[in-house]
C-alpha cells in the first residue's frame, strides 16, 4: 500500500472516531447487544431497527479506542437499508479481509475497506471487530454480552 493511500486510510479512521456516525441511542430499536473487549476496555451497546428482514437504522453507544468507535462508526453506515442476510455476509467478508483471507466471491466492502491495515496489528484486530461480532448477537437476539478474548 502507498503512504499516500495509508495517510487517507488514517485519514478516514480519525475522523470516524472523533466525529462517529450514528452515535447514540436509537429508541425504535427492536434488537439489540452489548459488547466489551476485556483487553482494551472497548464497549459499546448497538441498536438495530429491524423491518421485514431490513436493517432500516443503526446506531451505537459505548466507549472505546479509535479502531473501535471508528469501526462501529463505519459499519453503521454500511448496514442502513441493508438485509439481515447480506450483513451477515458482510461480516464474514469483513472478517475475512482482517484475517487476510479474502476471496474474490467475498462480498465488496467499500469505505470499510480503511480498516484493511488493522491486520498489521494483530493486537488490534479485537478492536476492529467488536462491533461486527455484537451486530450478529443483535441479529440473533443473544442476550448475553459478546467478549473478544
């Protein structure tokens, strides 16, 4: 990867975690999870607006580092108007590029794509990937918190 594609990657994260997308309660939400990551104190709640298999809103509270808020950030976007089916699939196209494992048949990412370079720091890949692993308890309806560790 190019500095110049690194510093608009960089670029991108900062900005979603200073100023996070859809942050913030969502009282119509009809799931709903909680995440922690034990390792970095990240935790967060996500609220999903469930309508005939649509996610039509997403939103998230919580605390955490810049990789985190910034990837909560990103998802939420992504998964607006999205079927419950297809963000699974996204999850596992996500998953995969952090794990460096991506297909040429894996879902396109687009934006969320910035958050390729997390997987040069394995320590931080947890971070990444809270949001997505309490999206697939809310699409689930698990009520116990989801823990990376």
């Amino acid at each position: 990867m190019s500095a110049e594609l690194r510093n608009l990657y960089q670029e991108v994260i900062v900005d979603h975690s200073r100023r996070p997308r859809n942050f913030g309660p969502l009282p119509e939400a009809s799931q709903q999870a909680e995440g922690f990551n034990p390792l970095s104190g990240d935790q967060l709640v996500l609220y999903l607006q469930v309508a005939d298999g649509i996610i039509r809103e997403a939103r998230f509270e919580g605390t955490g580092c810049a990789i985190s808020t910034a990837s909560a950030s990103l998802m939420t976007e992504a998964l607006k108007d999205c079927p419950t089916a297809d963000a699974e699939a996204l999850f596992a196209s996500f998953h995969a590029m952090l794990a460096g494992e991506r297909q040429a048949t894996d879902r396109p990412l687009g934006k969320l794509e910035v958050l390729a370079g997390v997987r040069e720091f394995p320590s931080r890949i947890k971070c990444a990937t809270l949001a997505w692993h309490t999206l697939l308890a809310a699409l689930h309806h698990e009520n116990q918190p989801v823990r990376t560790e």
